[in-house]
C-alpha cells in the first residue's frame, strides 16, 4: 500500500518513500506545466485574433464638434495633427507638439486633454470639441467674448488652448475662485504673460468680482498722460 513502507531499521511507517514523493511533484509539476502552456495559448490566440492596424492607413471615425468624420489616417497620427491636417481646423495650436503647453488642449467627454499627446486612432467614440465648437454659428460663447472684453491675449497663439480649458471649468464648476481658475490654468503657458487678463475674463464670467488689476487705457488716456 503507497505509504505504508519499511523504514531502513525494518519499521513499517505511514510516511511516503522518496521515490513515491518525486514521482507526486513530477507528476503535479507536469499539471501546473500544461495548465500554464494551456494559458500561454489562450493568451497567443487573442493576440493573434487581435486586429493590428497599421503601418498603412487605417479607417479612423472621430465625433468632432458633434459632427462624425471618416478618415484613413495611419495609427501613428495624433489627435491634434488629425484635427489640424486632415479636418482643417486650425484653432487647437501645435507649440510644444510634447503635452507641456496646453495650446493643442480640446475637450474630449467634457474633460480638457492635450490632443498632441493623443493618438487619433485611440480618439474613436469620444466626443472631441475643439475651439471651433465653442461657437457653431459664430456666436462667441461667453469665456470668448470675455477673453475680448478684457483683453486677455496678445500674440493669441496660447488663446484657443486657455478658452476651451476655462470653458469646460466653467461647465463643471460655474463659480470658481480665483485659486481655481488659477490651478486649471497651471497647464496652459502664455509666453506673452497675459495670465491677470485671463484669469479676470474666466472670474468674469463666473461673476466674480475682481479688483481691476489691469487698466485698459483708451488712446485719449495715452494722449492725456
Ligand atoms: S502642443 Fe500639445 S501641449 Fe504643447
Ligand atoms: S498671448 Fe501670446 S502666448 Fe499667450
């Protein structure tokens, strides 16, 4: 009977001999080999299934602006230089082309993302608004017209990225301090500076009072001076 051996003074024991123990971990070893490579194959069957797109160009459906657009674009290409290249909508800027600027910044489900560091291809069933959407029929939404109100741009190279960031606080927060607007700007740069015009035009809109840090002078200002 397994297990019932004679030890080497003669004993009978209960214990397994050494031979019937190798033989059990050979034996279990053996399972656990053909279960993983069962596994391994399971997992290289799906990667095989997996659909490669690529290098060529590949059907790619973007919701831009709440419009579906069809385009063959290669996987490597980013969101923003779909947007830019292959839609024509050059609002969203290409500065750093490396997710440090924030010029390329679109909203994606409402939520403000740098499209430089997004490829195209992963962009499908996400709705993308640019700064185009702000304004379908040419009405100013209400951070544009501020952002004219109060000046808030210079060079405007920086401005669509800082309008469709303020647009989708404004959204979730309408009320934001001035902290706020602050610390949601912290990923857009201005290389111009205009950050006071910018914060006061996203205060403004969320009609919070703010003690006039900048004084637009009118020519008869300068004139008087
Ligand atoms: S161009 Fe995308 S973050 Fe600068
Ligand atoms: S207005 Fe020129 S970079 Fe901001």
């Amino acid at each position: 009977m397994p297990g019932n051996n004679k030890n080497p003074k003669g004993n009978t024991s209960n214990a397994l001999s050494r031979r019937e123990f190798l033989k059990g971990v050979s034996v279990s070893a053996v399972t656990a080999a053909a279960t993983q490579a069962e596994h391994l194959a399971a997992q290289l069957k799906d990667v095989n299934d997996e659909k490669i797109a690529g290098p060529e160009g590949a059907q790619v459906t973007l919701n831009i602006n709440g419009v579906k657009r069809n385009l063959v674009l290669e996987p490597r290409v980013t969101l923003l230089e779909a947007i830019r290249e292959h839609l024509n909508l050059t609002g969203q800027k290409e500065v750093c082309d490396r997710g440090t600027c924030g010029a390329c910044t679109v909203m994606v489900d409402g939520i403000p993302q740098y499209s430089c560091m997004k490829l195209a291809i992963d962009s499908q069933d996400e709705k993308i608004t640019t700064v185009e959407g702000l304004s379908p029929d040419g009405q100013l939404n209400k951070v544009q017209q501020a952002f004219v109100e109060c000046d808030s741009l210079m060079c405007g190279y920086c401005t669509p990225g800082f309008v469709v960031n303020l647009t989708a606080l404004l959204k979730s927060n309408p009320r934001p301090t001035e902290v706020e607007v602050r610390e949601a700007c912290s990923g857009n740069l201005c290389r111009c500076g205009t950050y006071p015009r910018i914060f006061d035009a996203a205060l403004k809109v969320a009609g919070v009072k703010t003690k006039s840090r900048v004084q637009i002078l009118s020519a008869k200002d300068i004139l008087n001076a």
